[in-house]
C-alpha cells in the first residue's frame, strides 16, 4: 500500500472545523495528528473571496483519502498507438491535477496510449498538457516532477512534446524553499509560506528530495497558454487579467516576479491563484469570455478546482458528508465554456487525462 500522506510537523489551529483559520502568525509546533491534516472537512466560501481572502485559510473541503492502492500496470490494458493528423500534428490531451498520486498518474496515461507498461512515452508526435499542482497532500511529488520531465525529453525526441503550466502549488512549494518562516503580509495580518504549505498538504518527504533544478523548472512554468483554440490555465479565476493583457505578458510577469525573490510579491501572486469558482454560477460564463476575449481561444481548459465541488455533491459543513466523488470525466460548464479537468485525486476521485476536443 502507498500511503496517501506524509509525516511532518503541524500548524497552529485556533478555531473549529465550521470556521477554520490560522491564526495572525502561525508555526510549526511538533509531530501532526494524521487524522486532522489533510482529512479536515472545512466549508468552501459560497459567495466568492472577500476583500481580505488569504490562502491561509483553507478554502475548501478535503476529504481523506487514506491509503491508496498502488497501481501496476497491465500491458494488456495500454492503448494502441495513437493517429497522427495530416498537418503531423498528433492528438492533444490534458491532464489535470497530479498532487502526488504518481501510481495513479502512470495508470491514467497508460490507459490513453501516452505510456508504455514500463512507464516511457510512446504516443509519437501526441501533445500533452499538465495542468499545474504536481505536489501536495500525495505520496510522491518530487516521483511526480521526474517523471513529467523525462517525459518531456521522450516527447520531444519522438516529434510531440509534453509541457506544463504553473499551478498554485508549485508557487507554495516555491515559497516555502525559499522563504520559509519569513513572515509575509496575506492581506489579513501576518502568515508565512512554510505555515501556508504545511497547512495545504505539504509532504516532508517531498521537501527532503527536493533539488534546485526541480526549483528552476517549476519558477520557468508559463501561466496561460492556448493551443487548438483551447485557454489553458490552472485556476478558475480572472486574476490572470492583473498580470497582463496577452499571454505573453502574463508568463513574463509571472516568471519576473519570481526571479525578483521578494516574500511579499511572490506571496500576492500566490493568494491570487489560489483564487477559484470564478466560473461558476451567475456570470461564470462572462467571466470565462473576459478571459477569452483577452487572451484568445473559445474555450478555457482548467484544474485547481475538483469537479464534486463545482458541482455541489459533496461536502456538507458539519462533515457529515464523507462520501467519494464519482467522476467520470472532465466537468463542461459555463455555458459550454469552461471544461473542468480536476477530478478529486486527492478525496479518492479521479486522476483525468482527456483528450481534445472532447467527444460528443
């Protein structure tokens, strides 16, 4: 069995589950109870982000996934190889978030054809996309990291390739590296990253194993892209839009505001992709198209948020409500917009690998 989290220290709590908050400066103080981290059921915000929203306070329910069965793969079960397009361009699949579940992951892109049994590439000029969060609350995501690298080596040489976007927490894991306990302003009081990290699934083994070229190639992610007509971001907000009116601009200032190492800024970049629901209920799909509008494509691809969430089904606030998601595939919503590609990996949902565009 692979265990589904990590040892390491806790962060402060100062409240109960119905109104979950780190207090103004939080620090670790010993060896966690694994049955409160990351297994706190803890109400989502109904009604968007207040003015002073801080990601040190957990926006969202998570439920525990236990131990996980540690996947091995069928050779049996590994698709065909996959058509290539008259343009040589080969098909285009999405991945969304990874968290860890390395097993899972491997499972999920030998099914589609883009791994053999023994883990190499072996879809020829296919295009493969993550969507960001690679780390966190999972066994493995330092495993998670090396393998989407070497990986985009084996695309390439064979003609396809296979990239990545920056997610919120590759900017967490960022942040806790570099500053630590550095105390930064959250926009509600005083927090630091390594709090915010540990508090959001932070895996110390992960921390152990982690190296500076694993550092680079998270701080040289691109935010947005759009490929086939397809906006391809990690989180389900607009505050993509305060980073830059082309795509373009926004990678620049991101990957800037990085290489300027400031606590504060890199802090503010984070709490703002951590931000999410932008697309969902009334004017979801407006604020999709002021992203489209801006950046181009017809429809935006995204993860960060998982699908039993936007949908509502699970997740009640007195916890009762323990249930896995069922997920089948990717979630189409805001007005046909929006494609959700978060399946809920870490609560014992899904691991989505989709290919574009969707079959109707």
């Amino acid at each position: 069995m692979t265990q589904g989290a990590g040892q390491g220290p806790e962060v402060e709590r100062t409240a109960t589950l119905r109104d979950f908050r780190v207090p103004a400066y939080v620090h670790e103080t010993g060896p966690y109870d694994q049955s409160t981290h990351p297994g706190d059921v803890v109400p989502p915000h109904e009604q968007g982000y207040p003015d002073g929203y801080t990601p040190t306070e957990r926006d969202l329910p998570v439920i525990q996934r236990g131990d996980t069965l540690q996947v091995s793969l069928d050779p049996d079960s590994v698709s065909a190889p996959l058509p290539v397009s008259d343009d040589g361009a080969g098909p285009l699949y999405v991945v969304g978030d990874v968290h860890g579940y390395l097993d899972e992951l491997l499972a999920a892109l030998a099914e589609k054809g883009l791994v053999d049994d023994a883990g190499q590439w072996c879809a020829g000029t296919a295009r493969l996309w993550f969507l960001g969060d690679f780390t966190d609350r999972g066994p493995d995501g330092i495993g998670v990291i090396d393998l989407v690298m070497r990986l985009s080596a084996e695309a390439a040489a064979a003609g396809g390739y296979c990239k990545a976007l920056m997610g919120n927490h590759e900017l967490l894991l960022l942040g806790a590296k570099r500053f630590g306990d550095t105390p930064v302003n959250s926009g509600a009081g005083t927090a630091t990253f390594q709090a915010g990290w540990l508090l959001n699934g932070g895996q110390k083994t992960d921390m152990d194993r982690l190296q500076d070229h694993h550092l680079q190639w998270m701080a040289r992610l691109d935010a947005v892209e759009e490929v086939d007509g397809y906006l391809l971001v990690h989180s389900d907000t607009t505050a993509y839009l305060d980073y830059g009116d082309s795509i373009e601009a926004v990678n620049d200032t991101v990957r800037e505001t990085l290489t300027r190492n400031d606590a504060d800024e890199c802090w503010d970049l984070f709490r703002k992709f951590t931000k999410r629901f932008s697309f969902r209920d009334e004017g979801g799909a407006d604020a999709v198209r002021s992203l489209l509008d801006t950046y181009g494509g017809t429809r935006i691809v995204h993860g960060h948020s998982p699908i039993p969430y936007l949908l509502g089904e699970v997740g009640s606030e007195d916890g009762e409500d323990d249930s896995g998601p069922v997920v089948d595939g990717p979630h189409v919503y805001a007005e046909g917009l929006a494609i959700a590609m978060d399946g809920g990996v870490t609560m014992a949902g899904k691991l989505l690998v989709q290919q574009l565009p969707l079959e109707n």
